[in-house]
C-alpha cells in the first residue's frame, strides 16, 4: 500500500512539475537556402541538449521549450521570424548565423529585453553598439584577422589581393585584415568587391592577377568563395588562396570540385573533430549514433554553448529576468566545459576566447586542420 501511495505521489509531482509555463527559448537559423545544413545541425544539436534539460527537471522548476524559426538566409525573412519570436513570448534567442541577419534582429530583441546570443556572426559592429541583451558565442572578425596575419607571416607572404563580397561580415573582415597588413612586412596590392550571385568571377581575378599577388584572401560566403575557386582553376592561375570562416562549408567543395577546391587554406574556429576535450568528444559520438551522421559544423556547437550560458544563467540568478541575466553573464559567467571550450564574456558581450584552426583542402576534398591558433599566436 505505501509503494502504490508513493507512486501516486511521484506520479503527481511529475505533473506538477511541468505546470508552470515553459520556458521558451527562440532559436532562428537558415533552416532553407544557402546554409541550410547548418540549419539542420543547429536544430539537431539543440534537440539533444534540451532534452537533457527537460530530463533533469528543467529550469527553474519549469520545462524548457525550444521555438525554431528559419531565417532563410535573408533578413527581410529574418525579420517576420524576429516577430513571431516575440509574439510567442521568448525569454531568449539563439542566433542567428550570418552577421547581416543578426543585425537585422539585433534592435527589435533589444527593444523587446529579450537576450540574444549569435553562434556565428562574427562582424566587429555587432558588439560596439552597447546592446545590453546582445552576445556571441563566436570570435569576431578583428580576432581571425589578427590569425590571419599570423599565418601568412607564417607562409611568408608579402603582397595580397584581398577580394569581400560587400557584406557586413565580408567588408568587415577586409577591413580588418587590410587593418592588420599594414606595414612594412605585407602590402595590398588589390582590393575589390564582388558583385555575389554572378555566374563567374573570371574577369575579377584576372584584373586581381596584374597585381601580381602571392596570395588572393576573400572574405565573404561560400558559394562565391567555390565560384572563385573555379575561376582560378579555369585560368590555371598557380595562387595561394586563403578565405575566412563563412566559407567553411562542406558545400563549399561541393561546387567548385575537388580539383578547384585543392589546396584551398581557410580560417575558422576548429572543426568539430578537431576540439580535443572529453566532454565534446562523447557529445560527437551520441549526436552520431542518434542521427547517424557525423557533426560537420561547429556553428552547431556554438549555438550548443549559447544554449547552456542561457539555461546556466537562469538557474543561477534563479529568475528570467533578463537584466540579471545579462548583468550575469557580462560579469560572472564561465563555463569552463563548453563544447568549444571555455565560455566567458567581456563586457561587450564578446567571447573572451578566440581559437582559431587553419584547414587545407586536401585532394580528396577533407578539411584537414594544419595550425590552431590562439590571440593570434599558433599553439598547437
């Protein structure tokens, strides 16, 4: 008689437990277009992480909801998706991945006092307006430029064609690297924008070659970054390229080819299987037996330490509020297990960390990590 009285009692509780209102955290990704794989691993990634939430009682005493909107790779869809978000009463929201997307949230969830968190919007404005509610979990472009100089110092490079895509993320990055270069040691000998969309950069690159560059960097997205690929692969021009890390797609090999894509160096944080901790090592394994295929972004894991600065504020300030939580997360969050590392802010809302891998495309189109670097020195 006691043990039934006890289930019941359990069984209760169990209902209970979830009678308060959920907790409800947005998340918007590009879940159609250009980068929509990493849409998907984003949203896989998240699954996995709120149900080990929810199985250990939520937050707060409360059921943690994740709401997904797509942001379809534009800012004008990103918008409505921005709105919905509201309208359904977040508390925060993970994303989104390109800068220029970001930055169309950024006001309207500030307004809204809702937190904010991008996974990959590395643009330096984002975190120079003072946004009380904004933060990111990635290294800004000032970061990897600063890594870029390294390894072309490295490579002994001396003259750069540096080509962007207009962007906010890609001129920005052009900027900071064109920042970064100049002295005595490298000198940009072009600098140009391309138009994105174009069925060829031909006439681009030629124009880049009288320049006579010992290396092309471009700073922009992958699907130009592939176009331009094949471009120099048509003019059999023999030149190093390097570009920034929204070009680390598996996409991006996709349509230039292996061929035109071999040798290809870029800069990124490191790949999934390229963080060597215990913690991200058997989150790989379970994401791969669950999904049966491999984690391929670590826009994925990003958004992951997004996810557990949000529901480990929460618990620690033991309210929603979202001031406390920014004031907290500003000046006391660390997390020293992330699934990308250590997690901590400064007082811009910046990750405090900035890891970088250089990765070459080999012949066979793999990713393969050649340096990883660190404040602009290579550690390993």
């Amino acid at each position: 008689m006691k043990r039934i009285i006890l289930l019941i009692c359990l069984l209760l509780f169990a209902q209970t437990a979830w009678a308060a209102e959920p907790i409800k955290i947005g998340v918007v990704a590009p879940l159609t277009g250009d980068f929509a794989n990493v849409g998907k691993e984003v949203k896989q990634t998240l699954g996995l992480l709120v149900e080990d939430v929810n199985k250990k009682g939520g937050v707060l005493s409360r059921k943690v909801n994740l709401i997904f909107e797509d942001d379809g790779g534009s800012s004008q869809t990103a918008v409505a998706a921005g709105e919905r978000l509201i309208q359904q009463g977040v508390i925060a929201v993970i994303g989104s991945q390109a800068s220029n997307i970001t930055e169309s949230l950024q006001d309207m969830f500030n307004k809204a006092k809702i937190i904010q968190i991008s996974y990959g919007s590395t643009a330096i404005p984002l975190t120079e307006k003072g946004l009380k509610y904004f933060f990111r979990t990635c290294p800004r472009d000032n970061e990897q430029a600063r890594a870029a100089k390294k390894v072309m110092q490295k490579m002994k490079i001396k003259t750069i064609a540096l080509i962007h895509d207009n962007s906010l993320y890609g001129k920005g990055l052009a900027e900071a690297i064109k920042n970064q270069t100049q002295d005595k040691t490298m000198n940009i000998v072009f600098y140009e924008a391309l138009i994105p969309g174009q069925q060829d950069y031909i006439k681009l690159l030629e124009k880049a070659k009288g320049s006579a560059p010992e290396m092309v960097f471009f700073a922009g997205y992958y699907p130009e970054a592939a176009k331009l690929l094949q471009g120099r692969n048509q003019l059999k021009w023999k030149i190093l390229f390097m570009g920034g890390d929204a070009v680390n797609n598996v996409s991006l090999v996709h349509i230039a080819g292996k061929k035109a894509a071999e040798g290809f160096y870029f800069l990124s944080p490191p790949n999934p299987d390229d963080i060597d901790t215990a913690r991200t090592k058997r989150f790989l394994t379970r994401f791969e037996k669950n999904y049966r295929s491999k984690l391929s972004t670590i826009d994925a894991l990003l958004a992951g330490d997004a996810f557990s600065a949000i529901v480990q504020s929460i618990k620690k300030v033991n309210t929603t509020n979202p001031d406390l939580i920014s004031d907290y997360l500003r000046s006391t969050y660390v997390n020293n297990h992330g699934l990308t590392g250590v997690i901590d802010f400064d007082s811009k809302g910046d990750i405090v960390g900035d890891l970088h891998g250089i990765y070459r495309v080999d012949a066979n189109g793999r990713f393969v990590v050649q340096r990883l670097l660190q404040h602009g020195d290579i550690v390993k």
